[in-house]
C-alpha cells in the first residue's frame, strides 16, 4: 500500500515539472493562462475552469475552460467577456483573493448560510450548466503578492461522475499552481513591456494605442487558429505559433518611432511625399529585430516588415535588399504566399480595428461598411482563406472588439 501510494507521490510530481517547464517556455500570458488552467484541470481530472488576474484592486476574468460546452481548442467569444469581481467575501473567488486561502464546495448550491459567501447562479441558468464541487486558491507570486485566482469546477471520477475534489487535488494542484505563478508573473512582464514600447509610439502617434495593439494581438491569434484548425494541423504546432503571433502581431507599428512628428500627428490626409516616408515604419519597425535570435524575433521582423503588403500586389515595402544599409530601397512588392502568413493575418487584424475604431481623422465605420470592406478586399488585400477564417469566428472577433482592455 505504501510502495502504491509513493508511486503515485512520484507520478504526480513528474507530471507537475514537466507542466511547469512546459509553460515557462511559452509567451504570451494567455496562453499561459490556458496552459495552467488545462494541466490543473488534468491534475484534479475537473470537467472546467477558469482564471481571474488582480487588475485595480479587482479580479478581471482572464480565461475560462470547459469541456461541456467549449469544444477544445474552438475559439469562443466566452474567453473576452468583460467581467470584475470585487476582492471582497461576498464571492468565492473575492474571498479566496481576499483571505489568499483555498475555497472547498462539495457542492455550490448547498454552501451554509453562515458562510459569508454564495454562490452566483447567474451563468448556470444562462447556459444550462450545472456547477456542483469547485476547488478555489489564490494565484500567489513573489513575496507572497496575490497574482490572481483560479477555480476548478466539478471533478469527475473514473465513471465521469460528478463528485467533490479528492485529498489529492487539493495537494497537487496548489503545488503546480506554486511554481506556475511565477509563469503567470512572468507573462505579465512581458506584455506590460510590449505596451511601454507601444506607449513611446503613442506619445508619437495618438493613433497607436496600447488597446489597439492589444486587439490585433488578439485578432490576430484567433484568426490564426482557426486557419491552422482548418487546415488540420497538429495541435502542439497551433498553440506554439498561437502563442508567439500574439505577442508579435502587436509590435507591427513599432517602427513608427523612426518617423518624425510631423507626419504621425498631421490631422488630415498624407500627402504623396509624408506618405512616402510614413512607408519608412515597415522597415525601422524591421531593422529593430535584425538580430533574430528567437523566434518570437523572426515573427516580428516578419509582421514589422510586411504587414502593409497586399496578396494580389500594389503594397509596401516589397522585396527590401540591403534591409540594415543607409542605402535601403523600396523594391517589388510582394504578393500572395511571398508575404509571410503571420504578416498577412496581422494585416487583416490591423485594418479591421482600424476602421472599426475612432482615429484624428475620422469617425469609426459602422459594421455593416467593415464587414462589405473586409469582404471586397478578399483576393485584393487579404488573404481569401484568412477571409474566410475571421468571418468563421466573426462573434469571437466581436467579442475581442467589445472588451474593455487595460
């Protein structure tokens, strides 16, 4: 009994490290985020899950996973809702954050009234689920500072039933959760990086937004996905290029610090001669990840470079030689597959959050005048299949448009 017992100590805690240095080689903090939530939910054998990060002294839902209703690796609109919770005990993830202890249902909605937290209804009855145990804990990181929240909703046993989290789970998932964090942490880091080099081009041109960016790195993910899913590729490659177009899909614009005030802050219309320098940005945006040692590097030089070319031709900067020279031209514009597919989904993602949104010069289009734009472009600037692929999840790209991104 024993020798069974630490053969299960050993398997659990192989599993746990080889999650926990799977998720420090990814990037972005979403997919972070997913990939923690998955193994948790694998650890406790946990129908469903979700994430809630501290953001302004509230816990802003993250990521969400569930295998009821979600199928696996779908988009789903569910994963941008736009809902804060108070760090208070009122809720259970408020008063998991607020006490940073565990939180153990055997079942939500039998919990005693002399508890002072309850559980919210509200999602069952919209979606027909039917939540029953949930093992709540605080996402702490360094210094003990509380990161954020993560629930586990109904485990299951070996005949798919529905029963309260074992001894087990309640061992090893806050145990991954100890050294995932730091992932979590880390993720952050890096996003909030990305924003402060958005910031300086902000500061250049009012236009480019850290929301903006944030939404094609969005977009841009999800649109990926659904291409990949489409075209059957494996699984591990979709979660891998998912992970870094992200990240690099929101750097496209980066360049834009090579280009003087007068042309990014003009109100109106460019004339031929600012817009020919306002062409320059693919290429100072390039020449900033010359240096490709990564392949978080490579896409972003990729997406930088061309992410203004056209797949039927006619765009900028085309086929660049000398790309590091004081001598760099301008060459022949690229078309079709010659524009790398991480650049030709950035560019749908950019044009669409573009005309969707207010900029100095105009107001924002209505839907109905994006979606006839998106569509006539299809085969003249857009890829058809990457077309095809963001109408394939048009309420996701909705979901992403509406959210409140800080």
């Amino acid at each position: 009994m024993i020798e069974e017992s630490d053969d299960y100590s050993n398997k659990m805690m192989v599993a746990i490290l080889r999650a926990t240095e799977e998720v420090n080689h990814l990037k972005s903090v979403d997919t972070i985020l997913d990939r923690i939530l998955y193994e948790s939910r694998k650890l406790a054998n946990a129908d469903a899950g979700s994430i809630f990060l501290v953001e302004d002294d509230k816990l802003r839902f993250s990521y969400v996973q569930n295998d009821t209703l979600i199928q696996e690796d779908e988009s789903t609109a569910d994963l941008y809702m736009d809902l804060a919770i108070p760090i208070d005990e009122k809720s259970i993830v408020g008063f998991s954050a607020l006490t940073k202890s565990e939180v153990i249902v055997d079942d939500a909605y039998r919990i005693p009234e002399n508890l002072p937290y309850s559980f919210n209804q509200d999602f069952d009855r919209k979606s027909g689920y039917v939540t029953s145990s949930m093992l709540t804990l605080p996402l702490k990181g360094m210094n003990d500072k509380l990161v954020g929240v993560m629930q586990l909703i109904n485990a299951k046993d070996e005949e798919n039933r529905i029963v309260p989290f074992s001894r087990e789970s309640r061992t090893y998932v806050p145990l991954f959760a100890i050294n995932a964090t730091l992932a979590i942490e880390r993720g952050i880091m890096t996003r909030e990086l990305i924003l402060r080099m958005m910031k300086m081009a902000e500061m250049r041109d009012p236009s480019e937004t850290g929301t903006h960016v944030q939404r094609v790195g969005a977009y841009s993910a999800e649109i990926y996905q659904r291409w990949a899913l489409n075209r059957k590729m494996a699984k591990k490659d979709v979660k891998r290029a998912k992970d870094l177009i992200r990240i690099a899909a929101m750097l496209h614009d980066v360049g834009k610090v090579g280009i003087t005030d007068a042309i990014l802050k003009k109100p109106g219309k460019l004339d031929d001669q600012e817009f020919a320098e306002m062409k320059w940005h693919t290429i100072r945006g390039a020449q900033l990840f010359m240096n490709r040692s990564s392949e978080l590097d490579e896409m972003s030089f990729e997406i930088a470079l061309n992410h203004h070319e056209k797949w039927a031709g006619g765009g900028y900067p085309g086929k660049v030689p000398d790309i590091m020279s004081d001598v760099a031209r301008m060459g022949v514009p690229k078309k079709g597959e010659e524009i790398p597919l991480a650049a030709r989904i950035t560019s749908l993602a950019d044009v669409f959050d573009a005309l969707s949104s207010r900029r100095s010069y105009k107001e924002p289009w209505t839907e109905e005048r994006v979606v006839a734009e998106i569509e006539k472009d299809s085969g003249r600037s857009f890829d058809p299949e990457l077309v095809e692929a963001f109408f394939q999840i048009y309420n996701v790209i909705k979901a992403i448009r509406e959210k409140s991104w800080v």
